[in-house]
C-alpha cells in the first residue's frame, strides 16, 4: 500500500504539470500561479515520503501490509534530497564567506561590497539578510539619480527575501529537475523576481530612472553571470538582454500585472501538498 501511496503521488506531480502547462495563461504574469505550478509537485513528492517514513515499514493499511520497498524508496529520496539541500546550504556559507574577500563600503549609507570590474553589474547576495554587492563599473557609470534606483530595486529584493526564498526554490528545482516544466517554470519565476523588485521600486523612485539604468546593463549584458559562485544566493540585476528590455518596457509603458505581491492564499494552495500527511492515522 505505501508503494502505491508513493506511485500515486509521482503521477499527481508528473500529471499536474502535463496539465498546468496546457492550461496556464503564460500572457498573464502572476506569481501566485507560477509559484504554485513549480512548488506543489516537489512538495507534494516530499510529504508523500515523509508520510511513508512516518508509517514505517510493518504494520497494516487498508488490509495491505507495508514492505521494506516502499520504506527504501522513500528513504532514499528524502536522504537524497536533504543531503543535496545540506550541500546547497554548505556552498552558500562558503560563498558569503568568499564575498568578505571584496572591499566593504558604504553607497548611500548601506554597507555595499565593491567589485572591482568595469562590468555594470548589482545583486543582494546571502540568505535570509543579503548584503549588497556592486560593481565599480556600475558606480563609475551612473549618476546619483540612477544609483537611487538600482538600491530601490536591489531593497525591493531584500524586502522580499529573495536571496532566501529562491535558495529553497532552487532547491525543489534540484531534487526535481526531471519534472515537466521545471526549468520553464524556474525562469518564469525569475523573471518576475526581477519585475516584482521593478514595481516595488516604482513607488520610491521615478521608474523611467530605473529603465535607464537597466537599459546600462543592456548594453553591456552578457550570458555568463559575472559571479557563478554566488548563483544559488544572489537576487541580481544582471539578466540576459530579452528580459532586461522586456522589463524595461514594463517600466516605461506598465501594464497590468497580476497577484505580484506575496499573499496569504499563496500559503493556502501551498498547503494541499501537505495532504499525504493525512494517511498517516490510518496506518496500523
């Protein structure tokens, strides 16, 4: 029986993006939808597991005995996916501790690691509170004007936690990256990272300011990220040139985005995937 609870919940993940990818209105931005479609699967298969693990491997459910097959499998992919989340959590301390290596200083009162590199090139870069980085470049290229709406947008993020948040998403991207849609998914939801830090930025800050500045970046883009390293722990305004015009003209000319913010639904439809945990008090 718990090998079935395990096989059906692989279906209920493999078939909810089959289906999600037909349905989704991919016109419309919504963090909302995009983050359920790419976190309810991983989640869903990691309490599937949990549930199985809680149930152990003797006893009876619905009049099938339990085996040491469904307990293995169930084992071995949690084990899996919380030692690669202990590897991840292993590179982003060794990463903050190589970001100490850059010099520290203060950009409009904020504590800011400076690059040296011609590069034009921001991210808040840590976990759950991110420090500031920038590029020498950036700061010899802007004005005072466009610096105020980069650290808007580089807040935003810091507002939002996105360097912690995208570290867990990153890590359910890992453990499932052979599920339909997952990179598409991941680079939805990235996008509209970089546009939720546009529009909170926008109500500090004139935006056509922030589309100058990242009309900077444009020019100078390039597909390799100036710091791999820090990947799994940066929200950064570096991207490649497609989105940072989309983004751009979002600035210049807003349409309407919807559900950008966080909500408290968010949370609700997130919960469904704690529904294996049910069919632990039926087990005896």
């Amino acid at each position: 029986m718990h090998l079935l609870i395990l096989i059906v919940a692989l279906l209920v993940a493999y078939q909810f993006r089959e289906i999600t990818a037909i349905f989704r209105n991919k016109s419309q931005i919504s963090w909302q939808k995009s983050l359920f479609c790419f976190a309810f699967p991983p989640l869903f298969l990691l309490m599937a597991a949990l549930a199985v693990i809680s149930m152990g491997y003797d006893g009876m459910m619905f009049g099938l005995r339990a085996s040491w097959v469904s307990y293995g499998v169930a084992i071995a992919f949690l084990g899996w996916s919380v030692g690669l989340g202990a590897y991840r959590l292993w590179q982003a301390i060794q990463s903050l501790q190589e970001m100490k290596q850059y010099p520290l200083s203060w950009i409009k009162s904020q504590p800011t690691r400076i690059l040296e590199t011609p590069f034009p090139y921001s991210a808040q870069i840590g976990l759950w509170n991110p420090q500031l980085v920038m590029s020498q470049g950036l700061l010899d290229t802007l004005d005072e004007e466009h610096l105020d709406a980069v650290l808007a947008h580089e807040n935003a993020h810091s507002y939002y936690r996105d360097t912690f948040w995208f570290f867990c998403l990153g890590w359910l991207r890992q453990i499932t990256f052979w599920l339909p849609q997952t990179e598409e998914l991941w680079q939805e939801l990235l996008f509209i990272r970089e546009l939720r830090a546009d529009q909170k930025a926008a109500e500090n800050v004139d935006p056509l300011l922030l589309a100058e500045a990242l009309m900077v970046v444009a020019q100078t883009v390039q597909q390799t990220p100036v710091l791999p390293q820090f990947d799994a722990i940066a929200a950064a305004l570096h991207q490649e040139e497609s989105r940072l015009i989309t983004r751009i003209n979002y600035l210049v000319d807003p349409a309407e985005v919807a559900n950008m913010g966080n909500q408290p639904f968010n949370w609700v439809l997130l919960a469904l995937a704690l529904i294996p945990l049910i069919l632990i008090p039926l087990h005896s």
